[in-house]
C-alpha cells in the first residue's frame, strides 16, 4: 500500500496561494488578502420590512359600540320590566271583602233564588228567597214612609200563631234584608207603623206574599 502523501507547510508571500495536499490532490486556498476583500466586497444586507400592524378601523369600533349600547339597553329594559312584575306581585293591594250589597246581587243573579212580588205593590216590591230561607225585599219605587211612620215586615210561619218581625225601613231603600228566614209556605206582610217599629202589628197589611 503506498504511503500517504504527507501535508507540508511551505512559507509563502502573502501573495501566493497555499495549498494543502488532501489525499493526493492538492487544494488551493485564496490568501488572507482576497479573502478580505471579498468579504469587503459583499453587499450589506438589506433590511426586512415587516408589514404595517392593521388596526381596528373606525367603522368596526362604531359598530361594536352600536352593539354593546344596543345589549346594554335590552339588559335595562329586562330589569326593569323583572321590578316591575316583582313590585306588582309583592304590593298588590287586597281584594276587598264582599258587601251585603254584592251578596245580595249574587243571590239575585242565581237561577234558585225564588222571586215573588207581592199583592198591592204593583210590582214595586219582590221578595226574593235563596237557599236555607234567607230573604230579601228588593224596593223599586216604593212611596217613602209617611213622617214619623216606617215600614215594617213581618213574616208568619204556618201553622204558627203570632207574625215575627223581621225588617223596619223607611221606602228609600234598595235592597231590604230579612232578619227571619221565610221558608215555603210562610207569609210575608208588610205593615205601616210607628217611626221605628213595634213588637207586633197594629195596622192592616198593606202588601203581601205567600212563599210556594
């Protein structure tokens, strides 16, 4: 096996090329003087422009503000319809209780509720009755009573022997209630007696009314 070449460093000018033997062939390096001035001779690298930052266009910040005001506002509509409705559940004012009078309606209103007018009146006063006996005198353009006198009902059950009072009024009157149920079969007569009533009659009859 032949030898291998070995390297040798010759001294050289500055200017003469080194060369280096490699496996046999010889390799030329340029020397320092050319070296720098190629590397003087490259040129400066030139610098890299970045693209500009895009911001957020006027338009787009506009219509974002458009947005949130628009959410804002159903937020506050929302809140206040919610007091609203809480307010409305927690200070409901009562309901008032019924009145005789509303009670007396309802009880007319009803299909059950027997109605009779009695005989001398004209029609201007009906017993009406509901149910358990419980009875109303509705007045409808009946003559007041005459000064220091009142009217009084009275109400005889059958087979009994003495009428039981059962309302004093005066003829303005609307609505009269009974102080005495008038079951079927009883008689209702109405009296004109002294200004505030009396324990039992002392006068004729002058409107009545048997209950069927």
């Amino acid at each position: 096996m032949p030898a291998e070449p070995v390297a040798r460093v010759v001294a050289v000018e500055a200017s003469s090329a080194v060369e280096i033997p490699v496996r046999g062939e010889p390799v030329a390096l340029d020397p320092p003087e050319a070296a720098a001035t190629t590397v003087r001779n490259r040129r400066p690298l030139e610098p890299i422009e970045l693209p500009p930052e895009r911001g957020i266009s006027g338009a787009t910040l506009a219509g974002l503000a458009l947005a949130v005001g628009i959410a804002a506002i159903a937020v506050g509509l929302w809140a206040f319809v919610t007091s609203v409705r809480a307010q409305d559940e927690v200070f409901r004012p009562p309901v008032a209780p019924a009145t005789p009078t509303d009670r007396t309606i309802a009880l007319l209103s009803k299909p059950s509720t027997k109605r009779v007018p009695l005989d001398g009146s004209g029609g201007r006063i009906v017993l009406a009755v509901g149910a358990g006996g419980r009875g109303w005198l509705v007045l409808d353009g009946l003559p007041a009573a005459p000064r220091g006198k009142s009217y009084e009902a009275w109400v005889i059950r059958p087979r009994a022997t003495a009428a039981l009072p059962a309302a004093v009024f005066v003829g303005r009157e609307t609505l009269v209630p009974l102080a005495v149920p008038v079951r079927p079969g009883s008689i209702l007569a109405i009296t004109l007696e002294r200004r505030g009533g009396v324990e039992a009659p002392t006068r004729t009859p002058l409107y009545v009314a048997q209950l069927a």
